[in-house]
C-alpha cells in the first residue's frame, strides 16, 4: 500500500515536470524569437542610419563646396570692384565690413557705365545656384 502511495506521488511529481518543462521550453522559444525579431529590427535601423549618413555626408559636401564657390565669387567680386574703384576714382561698393555705402545721387561712373556686369570676368567653373 504504501508503495503504491509513493507510486502515485512520483507520478504526480512526473506530470507536474513535465508541465513546467512544456511551459519552460515554450517559453525559451518565445523568447528567442523576441530577441531575434529586436536584432533583426536593430540592425535595420542601423542600416536605415547608416544609408541616411552617406545621404547627409554626401548633401554637406555639395553644400560646402558650393558656399566655397560663392565665397571665390565674392573675392573675385571685391577685386573687380577695387580694381574698378582705382581706375575710376568711385567709392569701394563692397568694404571690408560687408556693408554698402549709403544711397544718394548717383556716381558718375553710373552715369556711363554699360549693362550691369558687362564688365565682370566670367568665373570659370563655377555655378551659380544651390547644389
């Protein structure tokens, strides 16, 4: 009799195992596959960052190019406009502040000058809008 009590405990025993290791295994699967559907997820937001920093790399780079060319075309500007003010004794249009010199009546080198810019050497290579 009392071997047969201990029979139906260690059964007892069996089934409670064996429940929590179906429990168990099922669970160490839905684990696995939450952790691999995160690494999957991570490193396509890496490669999505990673696409988007050439993308950027490559927009800073047209950008920075760009505003060099504007600031040789300034330069060239400048030198035109001194070389212009010497030959014709008129006031320096751009100082070296940035500013323009006031509004009033018109120099008389207005009064004969040609088209705007008929003057202005092309600048070779350059473009003049935004990348």
């Amino acid at each position: 009799a009392r071997l047969q009590e201990h029979e139906v405990r260690l059964q007892g025993i069996r089934t409670k195992l064996d429940g929590q290791e179906t429990y168990l295994s099922a669970s160490c699967d839905r684990s696995r596959q939450d952790w691999e559907a995160r690494f999957r997820q991570l490193r396509q937001t890496s490669q999505d960052l990673s696409s988007e920093h050439v993308v950027l790399s490559d927009r800073l780079h047209s950008l920075t190019r760009w505003a060099d060319e504007i600031d040789q075309l300034v330069g060239d500007l400048r030198r035109w406009q001194e070389q212009f003010a010497l030959c014709d004794g008129a006031e320096v249009f751009f100082d070296p502040g940035g500013g323009m010199p006031p509004a009033s009546e018109p120099r008389a080198s207005e009064a004969t000058a040609g088209p705007l810019g008929a003057d202005v050497p092309e600048a070779s290579g350059i473009s003049s809008g935004v990348p």
